[in-house]
C-alpha cells in the first residue's frame, strides 16, 4: 500500500463532534516515523484519523455499538435500501424505527446501519446522544441542503484491511509496539453519547493504562485544568493547541483549547 503522504483518503462518512481532521497535520509528524507500526483507536468516532493517516494495520475500537455497526457493514459491503429525505416528519419516523430496532435486539442489522447514518447526517449539529433507555434522541437538524452518501464502496476496500472492536478499552490486545492514538470524550458534562457514562473515573483508568503501554501514545483531550494536570502527572508531554469547535451541543463556534499529551517520543 503506498505511504500515507501519497495517498487520498474519503472524508469521514459521518458528522462527529469533536472530529479530529483539523489535527491530522501535527499526528501525520508523529505518525510518519512509526508508519510500520500497528495504529490502535480506543475511541474510533468518526475514523478522521485512520482515513486520514491509513494506516496498513489498525485496531480501532468504540464503546458505541450502533458506530461499530455502521463500519462493520461498510466492511460487508452496504447498499443503500432506505429513503433518506431532509423533512422534520420523516426524520423522527425513522428516529422511532431505530430505537424499535434497539428495543427487539436489530440494531446489528444492515438496516440499523443504514438509518444510523441517516440520523447523523440529518440530526441537529450531527450529535450522537441517548437517553438511559439507550434510546437516541437527537432533534431535527434544520438544515437546508444535505448531500446523503449512496455509494460506499470505497469505504469498505479501506476498511477491510482494519480490524472493528466495540467495547471498553481496557478489553483490548494491544502488541507492545502499537501506536496508540486515543480521543476520549471532552472533559464537559455532556458525555452520554453511548447508553453509559464516560466519567472522570474512567478518564483517569485510561490514563493508567495508557502510561502502562511500552509503544508511543497520543492522546487528545479539552484542556481543562485536571486534565492537563492529570496527563502531567502520569508522564506525558503536553502541548496547548487551538482548537477549531466545528460541532458543538450549543452551536458555539468559537475556538477551545485542546491539549495534546504524548510518550514515548
């Protein structure tokens, strides 16, 4: 596969607060020198990263199964079977079928793929959010032009080549020269874009094993005060960066400081 400077990469199928492609210039430097080495996403979201650095080997990982599923059908080969349409009516006809989907044990189906891309490109900001029901439960977008993917044919000779986990990062078997690259959740009150919590407590479990990992690490992060010192005290270098908000629960565009730790360089 030719290096990832020579190639072009799709954009990320889905809209994805927090998305990292603005990044990609400053992890292609750390990436470069270790392009041999397998990339591990504990945090897949969108996969901006991996499409943006493809890497030849990749663990990517995510807690949220309806984005899991989403990728592991784009692996199959997803075809595009459902109507999708820009109508306030239509979106939460189809917001009600998914979670009917979720409720009777379907939401591993071609089907749940398909409308789980409908919502994103659809729902207000492209929020992934659920209620403690694990129901999803982002409103109507509003917006006035939306262009829906019909052929994704070139995702999946992409993402065939990488391995698609679901689960807590903790289950994962990483190799002690793995590149590992994690985007937690932001350190925010909203953090409930799967059924379950991403908390402080699991914030700080993540940086433990992080530290423990012999190979490189990179991890992103809103820079708040507890968690620059948090990386701080396990070891990690620390760079404050600005931070384009392109999606936000608010709207708000303006931009956030983000701090960007690092071991093992």
């Amino acid at each position: 596969m030719p290096s990832s400077s020579t190639v072009t990469s799709p954009k990320p199928l889905l809209k994805w607060a927090g998305g990292k492609r603005w990044l990609l210039p400053r992890l292609f430097e750390l990436w470069q020198p270790n392009r041999d080495r397998r990339l591990v996403e504990p945090f897949m979201g969108s996969l901006s990263v991996a499409l943006g650095l493809r890497p030849n080997r990749a663990l990517l990982n995510d807690v949220n199964i309806h984005l899991a599923n989403l990728y592991h059908h784009l692996q199959q080969g997803l075809a595009v079977e459902i109507e999708m349409k820009n109508d306030r009516d239509f979106y939460y006809a189809m917001r009600s079928r998914f979670n009917q989907l979720t409720q009777i044990g379907k939401s591993h189906t071609s089907e749940a793929a398909q409308i789980f891309y409908y919502l994103n490109r659809t729902g207000f900001n492209g929020l992934c959010r659920f209620n403690n029901s694990g129901e999803f439960n982002v409103p109507f977008g509003r917006y006035k032009t939306i262009n829906y993917a019909t052929d994704f044919s070139e995702y999946q000779s992409i993402l065939l080549a990488w391995e698609i986990t679901i689960g807590d990062f903790e289950g994962l078997k990483l190799e002690p020269d793995d590149f590992i690259y994690a985007d937690p959740p932001y350190d925010v009150s909203f953090t409930k874009y799967s059924q379950s919590d991403f908390t402080w407590d699991d914030r700080v479990r993540l940086t433990q094993w992080l530290a423990k990992h012999p190979g490189k690490v990179v991890l992103s992060d809103r820079a708040t005060d507890r968690v620059v010192d948090l990386y701080q005290d396990y070891g990690f270098t620390i760079d404050l960066v600005d931070a384009p908000r392109r999606i936000s629960c608010n709207g708000d565009r303006r931009p956030a400081k983000e701090v960007i730790a690092c071991k093992g360089f």
